[in-house]
C-alpha cells in the first residue's frame, strides 16, 4: 500500500509495451479498496498499470473536510496528478462513476475513459431521494452502524456470493466502527448531485456501464442502463443474475469487456 496525500491506494503492474493509460480502481460508498480484487490481477496481464484506490475517508484513506461528489472528483484528479499519470481510465462502481463523469467534465484531459459499475448518477433530487438519504443518516449515524450496513451490503449479492464475502464485510465493518468512517460513508453516500448534470454534459471521454440484471437498487436496470447511455453516450452491458455489485459476482464476464471497452478507448 502507498498512503497518497488524498487517498490510500495500491499500485500493482509497470503498464506492457503497448501504449495503455493507467487505470485507476475506486469502489462504492461504505466500502473498501479490496471490492476490486476480482479485476486487478486481470488488467495487470492484460498490459494496465492499476491504481486501485480506496474513497476519501474510506478504508485507509486519510479524513477529508467533505465527501462530496466534486470533493472525490478533485481526489481523484489530485491522485492522477500525484502519481503523474497524465491521464487515466477510472473505473468506479455505484456513487464513484459520478465522480468520475464530474472529473472528466471538469479536465477531459485527464480522465481517457470511465467504466461505470451500478452507476448512481441521478442528476435531480427525488422524494425517493431525499427519503433514502433521511434513513442512510439514521442507521449510519451511531455505533450500530457496522452491523446494519454488513446485513445491507449482503442482501445486494443476487448472484453468484464470493468465498471471502465474510471477510470482505469485516473490512467495511472496522472502517464504520470508527466515527470518522461512519461520517465519511455516510456523506458519501447521501452526497448530493447538483452540478452533476453540467458536468456529464461536458464529459465526452468513451462510457462503458455495466449494470447487473437483479440489482434492486434500480426499479428497471433495462430503462436506467437506457437513461445513462442516452446521458453519457455510453455503451451498455447488463449482466443477468447479479446483483450490485457484477465484477464480483460475475468477474468470468465483466474483466474480459472491460478490457476490451479500454483497448478500444486506447486504439
């Protein structure tokens, strides 16, 4: 692990010989760094260099002023700017991809690409919205939160549940124990969207989304996947059975189109 001055992050392969953007890994909200586990080996033999990175106040990521949507866009902008990258595909699951449009639409030159996993990217507060963000700060607002988060992360496996599931949710479970990971998960995860709409508007860097077919966190994953490509210009994949979280489920079906969707992005 290399502690950043933003965010804690992996380093893992020199990038191959072929011209390749590094690839920067961030998970969703509430969780941590290892949730890409599935896809780092993968790129690394298909050519990457991987920057696989925890959120703001997430995991080892050092406590941040706030967790918004452009507070973890100017993070991972910073990361790439450390590291001096020059630019990178940033490949983000659930809250994360709106980070990442938000970054590209703020310097297109530094963001090559974004694969969008269960992409949370509503550009409008809803009374849905407002509702889940009402319960999000109740149950993740005192000591009892690393028990509710681990029966809710559970319940967003559909398909296929890894082995290492139990030790995973330990991870997130230590993070919310302390009262700085409780806050950094739950602003985070109630962050909210203002401005988002502007900067998907600007943001023309190649969009993969993948969604899985059984995520309950969509009503229809069939019309948001429609939605988000319509928004974003973006090639859409649906993975059948799975639930939130498909590189995990599914990695067998989302590490080989991911790495297509980022060869053709460097062609």
């Amino acid at each position: 692990m290399v502690s950043g001055r933003t965010l804690a992050f992996d380093e893992v392969g020199a990038g191959g010989a072929r011209a390749a953007a590094p690839v920067v890994l961030l998970p969703g909200a509430g969780d941590v760094r290892s949730e890409n586990r599935f896809l780092v080996e993968g790129l690394v033999q298909a050519g990457y260099r991987v920057i696989n990175a925890d959120l703001p106040g997430h995991g080892e990521s050092p406590s941040q002023p706030a967790y918004g949507v452009k507070e973890t866009a100017d993070a991972l902008l910073a990361l790439i700017r450390e590291l001096g990258l020059g630019s990178a595909h940033v490949v983000g699951t659930s809250f994360a991809p709106a980070a990442a449009v938000w970054a590209a639409g703020a310097e297109p030159s530094v963001v090559r690409s974004i694969v969008a996993i269960s992409p949370h990217v509503e550009t409008e507060e809803t009374f849905a919205g407002r509702m889940m963000g009402a319960v999000g700060t109740i149950l993740l607002g005192g000591p009892w939160a690393a028990a509710v988060w681990g029966g809710m992360y559970r319940s967003w496996y559909k398909g296929r549940v890894p082995d290492d599931l139990g030790a995973e949710v330990e991870k997130m479970k230590a993070m919310l124990r302390r009262p700085e990971g409780r806050r950094a998960a739950r602003e985070t995860l109630v962050a909210h969207r203002r401005g988002l709409a502007e900067k998907m508007a600007a943001c023309s860097c190649p969009v993969l989304a993948i969604f899985g077919a059984a995520d309950n966190h969509f009503p229809d994953r069939a019309k948001e996947a429609a939605r988000v490509a319509s928004l974003l210009r973006a090639d859409t994949m649906l993975i059948e059975g799975a639930g939130h979280y498909p590189h995990v489920e599914r990695p067998d079906l989302v590490l080989p189109a991911i790495v297509e969707f980022l060869e053709r992005a460097d062609a």
